[in-house]
C-alpha cells in the first residue's frame, strides 16, 4: 500500500473540504426563496476597488406571491438600530449596492408600473415633479420585462450616481444624488417594499 499516496489523498480531501466550508459561509441565504447572494460585493469608482459587505436580505412580494429576493450592501457599514439604521444608509455617500434576483417572470409594464407605483409612495408630489426626467429614464431600463433567474445590480456610488446592471451588463447610468436617495427610499424608507429590517439584520 502506498501510503505516500494515501497521506496526499487524504491532505488534499482536508484542503477541499476546507475551501467548500470557506465557499458555504461566504454566501447568504434568503430562507422564503432560497435565492443566495455572496457576502461582499466589489464596485470601482475613480479607478478604485470598494468592497462592499452584506448588511441583510429580503424578499419582495405582491399578493403573497414572491417576485425577487434582494440584498443589500455597503462599504464599511456601522451597526444600528431602526430609525437610526435606515438613515444612516440614506444618507451615507459610501458607496452601496441593492442586488435583485427574480424568481419569476413580470412583463416590462409591470416592472414599471411597480416602479411608479413605490416612487408615488415615498416622494410627494413636488419631488416627483423635480426628479421626473430621472424616473422616466430609470423605469425606460426595464421596459423588456424580467425573466425569472435574471439579476438587477443597483449601485449608488459616492458622487450620486446610480449606476443600473441586467444580467452583468451597464444599462444605464444616472447622475442624481437626490434621485439616489428616493429610489432607495423604497427598500429602506418608511413605506419599503420589503420588510425592511431584514435589510439591516447584518448590521444590528
């Protein structure tokens, strides 16, 4: 018997079950879709690598019926509670990501119309008036629909700007930093489309 061998079979079996540990915990879970998201994120902005770590996750629903689970993420994220939590990442000019998967297909006017109807929600009439040329155009990124396994990367970088992504690939870009705010108002204002605790569970 070759034993030589057996000890190198063996070392190498320790170190592949290591790696696939280190792979299992370096991924979140949403538990209502068991949809998983990685536990850092990295964005570039001014030629610089920013990583980004998880601070919760969460499932959109409408009727009950699941649509997408979303993640969230940012650089640096302190812990908080409530109130304080949410306004410290509304806020923030770190840069953040939201990171949506779809568990079911939705026709591009739905999309849209589930767009307009959160920003009706969380930016009152005049708002709505100020930033209307940058919601058309957000809401003009999703105008084919959404299959089911596609991903949305949202990523607001320190100057404002949002940054939109479908499928790994830049569908557009939007320079408002006001904007940012209030589209991330849906997930983390008072009247989320989620349950926004879930969002900041990482980080309380």
């Amino acid at each position: 018997m070759n034993y030589c061998r057996l000890a190198t079979y063996g070392f190498t079996t320790l170190i592949g079950a290591f790696i696939l540990i280190n792979s299992a915990n370096a991924a979140i879970t949403d538990k209502s879709t068991g949809e998983s998201f990685p536990d850092t994120e990295t964005v570039k902005f001014n030629e610089k690598n920013h990583r980004l770590e998880a601070t919760g996750i969460s499932t959109r629903k409408k009727f009950f019926v699941k649509v997408y689970s979303v993640a969230h993420y940012m650089e640096d994220p302190q812990k908080g509670e409530g109130n304080a939590a949410f306004d410290a990442i509304l806020n923030s000019d770190k840069p953040k990501q939201l990171f949506l998967k779809w568990v079911r297909s939705v026709s591009g006017k739905k999309v849209q119309d589930g767009y307009k109807e959160s920003f009706d929600k969380v930016a009152n009439r005049e708002q709505r008036r100020d930033l209307q040329v940058d919601i058309d155009k957000y809401m003009s990124f999703f105008s084919r629909g959404v299959s089911e396994g596609d991903t949305h990367q949202l990523s607001w970088l320190p100057d404002g700007t949002i940054e939109v992504v479908i499928n790994g690939n830049q569908v557009g870009i939007i320079s408002n930093r006001d904007f940012a705010k209030t589209l991330w108002s849906i997930w983390f204002g008072p009247k989320s489309v989620v349950n926004r605790n879930d969002l900041i569970s990482r980080i309380r």
